[in-house]
C-alpha cells in the first residue's frame, strides 16, 4: 500500500497531489491519501476525486490548520504503521519540510525529488541541478520519496474513493509555532502548473519594469509571473516566485525568459518546458542555448510590441 | 549560548560537472572544491549571532574525507571558534550525516543548529529535517531572517505561497535560504588566525553511529540534452513560430 500525503488550501486539493498520485500509481498497491487539515473535507473529498485512488484518510484538527513539518510528520507517522510500504508526498516546500523527519523517525532514507520510478524499489532523481540524473534502489524496509510534479502527470478526476475519518495525532509539544504569514496575493495561474509562464530577470532593471512590462504581457497570455534568483534578491518581486534550483521547478507548455542570462541553477527549474522563448539583449546570453526561439534585442521595446501583436483576451 | 554549523564540502558552485563515461558517478577528481553555499550562509549567519552578542561560541563541524578540513578551515576564517571533523571516507548519505551531527549535538549541547538547506551536490534537503526529528527539537527551514532573543527563535521561512513566521523554543534547528545574508569574504589575517583554532576529529563509531548506506546508485546519466539555439529576427516573426509551428498560442 502506497500512502500520498496530500497538498491542499483546506478548502480544495492542490495539482501537486495529482502528480504524486501518478508517481505513487506506477509503485504497485493501492494508493491512498492523507488529507491532513482544518475543516478540511473540501480538500478530502478533492482527493476521493483523483483517478486511481482507493482511500483518502482525513485527519482533522485545528492544530493543522497551518500545519508544521512537526505535526504533519506526527499524523503521517501515526498512520504510516498499517501496512504502508511507500510514503510519498509532492517535492513542494511542504513535502520537503515534512518528509526527512518522516523518513528519519522511521530509520530509513529519503529519495529526494523523484522523476521516474523504474521499479518498487529503484527510482530515478535529478543530482547536481539536474545536471546528471542517479538511479538509486533503496534496502529500506519502506521508502520515503519525494515527487517532482513537472516528471509525472496529473492524475485525472472523476474518481469516487470512499473517505475515512482517521485517529489525529496529538500536536507535537516541542514544535515550531506559525505565528504569521505573509502570502503573495494573484489572480494569476499558479506558478506551479501554468499553461505559460513568463519569468523576468535584472534585464528589467527594477520591480516596476518588472509589472510594467510583464503583468500586461502576462493578462493577454492568462500567464503566471516567475523570476529568476537575480531578480528576487534584487527585490524585484516576492521570494516565490523564484525559478530554479532552489526555487520553484516548472515544465510548462511555453515559458518565456525576459532578461534572464540563463544560470545552471535557474536552468535547472525550466529546462523541461515544452517550449522556450528567450528575449535579451546579450546574444552570448547561455539561456539561448536552450531557448526554441531565441529574441535577441532591447526588452524595452520587443516586450510592449509582443503585447500588442497577441489578442486581448 | 552554543551555535553548531554542520557544513559540507561539495563541487564549487561554478564547476560544470560531468558524468564519468561508466556511467558510475560524476567525475570529481581534479575538481574546485568549496563550502556548499547554503552552509556558508548558515556559518556567517552564526557568526552574526555571535557577533550580536546572542551568542557565545560557534562550532563548526563537517562530516567525510579528510580534506574536510580544509572546508572547516573557511568556516573558522568566516569566524567559527572551533571545528570538528567526524571523518568517514565513503559517501555519507543524508540520514547518516544527521545521525552523525545529532551525535555531536547530544556532546556539544548547543541551542542552536544553523545549516544550509540543501547541498548543491545531491540537491537533497533532508539533512536538517533528519536533525531535528532524531533530536526531537522544532525546525525552521528555508530561513530568509533568524531574531534570537528570551530562549527563542523567530524565523522567517520562504514558503511556496510566500513567507511564513514560526517561533521555536530552543534548542532547534534552522535551514538556511539564499537571502538570509550575504556571507563575507574570509580577510588574509582571518585565513591566517583561523590556521591555529582548534580543529578535533572524531569518527562514527566512537559516536556510535552505523554509517552503511541504505542506498545504492545503480547508474548515473547525463540529463537528455535539449535542441536549442534557435533565433527569430523580431516579434512578428515569434508570434508567427509560436502560433503556427509550435502550436502554443491559438
């Protein structure tokens, strides 16, 4: 049995558990969900809808409202003892966070980030900002893994698994406490999972070129914004929208790169798009090695032509 | 208050690796090698906290080959007090090097573990988590700000919707991000004092920790290459190729 830890807003079930479920399907066993949260049967009955699940467990509690890795860890290791063989769970910053204390509580290793599974035990995963690919078996009596989305599609709907109500583990006494947060507000297609993205680099120059040139670019395309590491640290935009290695990984079907050069480690979180389009001025410019079509010019001026050579939605 | 800065020797960040032609692994003989640059973060974060007056001693420690110590070194230049080497010549997984570390925790009884969160060799972001489960201690990773003040830590964690704030009851552990700060170049007379600050090695079985891998690399392959390189004059000519041969807009 294959246990998928689930990500979701409470309210509704998020795309990446689609693509653990696909991950977890190609494992062997029924696959079940653990919607962990507060008020959360929307979330639960969100995941009885995904194609190729047998059961969701729903633990609910209001110390899972804005669950930490140490609570999550808790409900998951509370029901990870009934038989399950592989713990799975979205590379997301949830699964990241959560799924080493999982595995490290258990005794045995993670497999961070999978993009294939080659067999129940042996699974491929990126190394080296994805310049080299392992594959790795693991002995451990049960395997803790993480999937990266952009490898896996998303599971269908249209599933109708029976939802079960679980025993919740006690909140952790000695845990983080969320005091606050601070989350980016958009009408936009999430970054994870857009059809197009257009990501702007220090070739803009600052965060209001960044919105001037980009937001309207981005309304015609029904785009989500991301950024590369350059632009974020130069306070451009908010830390999630960052593209890369350490930042969010995406495969859409078109992704344009504005004044973006093109590091390893920003390559590392886009090169599996469908399509590529770089625009900047630096022809020498490595993100052209990869780019489909490659635009070289002054941003300043392609940009505002590109919008208004598309149809107002 | 004690700070542990567990950091690891990896491929220097602009090295472009590549796969050994047996397809056994990456080849890293005669490679640059560097601390990993989230550990670096982690160490100059400490030695603010020191700096600060929040802290009073940072102890660096590294788990591998022997030529760690040259990483250990950097960290003492950058301002750790000491070093620790816990020497093992094969590959160390992640679960492994946090038993190890949590060892050395449990000795050293610091307030605080402050590392990177993930190494820029096996990109596997568990080290800390594993830490901080094997210890039973809060964790805060993804950190872009640490305050230290009253017996806690209030971090602020980079979280995939934005930023979140937690507050830990110390002793914890914490991961770094990339815009926690900007770690400062080690100064020559720092290199040079850093020679003579004491640097102890120990081993896994004297810490008692079983070190075999649980893991076993069957194969390493280069990512399939990507056919780029093609250029359009101006933007009618992309917006024509997007619609018309790539199919991706209507």
């Amino acid at each position: 049995m294959i246990l998928v830890l689930a990500e979701h807003d409470h309210a509704s079930i998020k795309s990446a558990t689609h693509h653990a479920v696909t991950a977890a399907a190609k494992l062997g066993g029924p696959v079940h969900v653990l919607v962990a949260g507060h008020d959360a049967a929307g979330a639960a009955k969100g995941a009885a809808s995904i194609a190729g699940v047998a059961k969701v467990l729903h633990a609910d509690a209001p110390h899972l409202a804005s669950p930490t890795a140490e609570n999550l860890a808790a409900q998951v290791l509370a029901v990870a003892p009934s038989g399950y063989t592989h713990l799975v769970a979205p590379a997301t910053g949830q699964g990241k966070n959560v799924m080493p204390r999982v595995a490290a509580k258990l005794d045995v290793a993670q497999v961070s980030e999978i993009t294939a599974v080659v067999s129940a035990d042996t699974f491929v995963r990126p190394i080296y900002a994805g310049n080299a690919f392992a594959t790795v078996r693991s002995g451990d009596r049960v395997k803790v893994l993480t999937v990266r989305g952009t490898a896996f599609d998303a599971a269908a709907g249209g599933g109708a698994a029976p939802v079960e109500a679980v025993p919740v583990a006690p909140a952790v006494t000695r845990g983080a406490v969320v005091t606050g947060q601070e989350l980016t507000k958009s009408e936009r297609p999430e970054l994870v999972g857009a059809r197009i993205v257009i990501s702007g680099g220090r070739g803009l120059g600052s965060g209001e070129n960044y919105r001037k040139l980009l937001e309207p670019l981005a309304d015609r395309l029904n785009a989500a914004l991301g950024a590369s590491r350059a632009a974020v640290d130069a306070g451009y935009v908010p830390n999630d929208y960052q593209v890369g290695q350490t930042g969010k990984i995406v495969a859409p079907e078109l992704y344009i790169a504005v004044g973006i050069s093109g590091a390893i480690q920003h390559l590392a979180g886009m090169k599996d798009s469908k399509v590529i389009v770089a625009i900047n001025k630096d022809a020498e410019a490595p993100i052209f090695q990869i780019a489909d079509y490659g635009l070289v010019g002054d941003l300043f001026e392609i940009l505002p032509a590109l919008t208004a050579a598309l149809p107002a939605r | 208050m004690k700070i542990l800065v567990p950091i690891k020797r990896v491929v220097d960040f602009n090295v472009k690796v590549r796969v050994k032609p047996d397809g056994s692994g990456v080849d890293t003989a005669n490679v640059k090698m560097s601390m990993n640059p989230f550990d670096e973060i982690a160490v100059e974060e400490a030695v603010r906290l020191k700096e600060r007056g929040v802290a009073t001693e940072v102890v660096a420690v590294s788990c591998g080959v022997a030529a760690c110590q040259e990483t250990l070194r950097t960290a003492l230049a950058i301002g750790a007090d000491r070093a620790i080497l816990v020497q093992a010549d094969g590959e160390l997984e992640p679960l492994a090097v946090a038993k190890l570390v949590a060892a050395v925790a449990k000795k050293e009884a610091p307030q605080l573990v402050i590392l990177g969160k993930q190494a820029i060799d096996d990109d596997a972001n568990q080290v800390g988590q594993m830490v901080a489960a094997l210890l039973d201690w809060p964790q805060a990773t993804f950190a872009s700000k640490v305050e230290v003040a009253g017996g806690k830590a209030t971090v602020k964690r980079e979280v995939d919707g934005g930023l979140e704030t937690v507050e830990l009851e110390l002793p914890a552990v914490i991961t770094t991000d990339l815009r926690l700060n900007e770690p400062r170049y080690a100064t020559l007379p720092n290199i040079m004092k850093a020679k003579k600050k004491p640097l102890e090695t120990l081993d896994p079985a004297g810490l008692g920790v079983d070190v075999s891998p649980r893991l076993s690399t069957l194969k390493v392959a280069e990512p399939p290459a990507r056919k780029g390189g093609g250029k359009v004059a101006d933007v009618a000519e992309l917006v024509a190729k997007l619609r018309n041969e790539a199919k991706v807009l209507p």
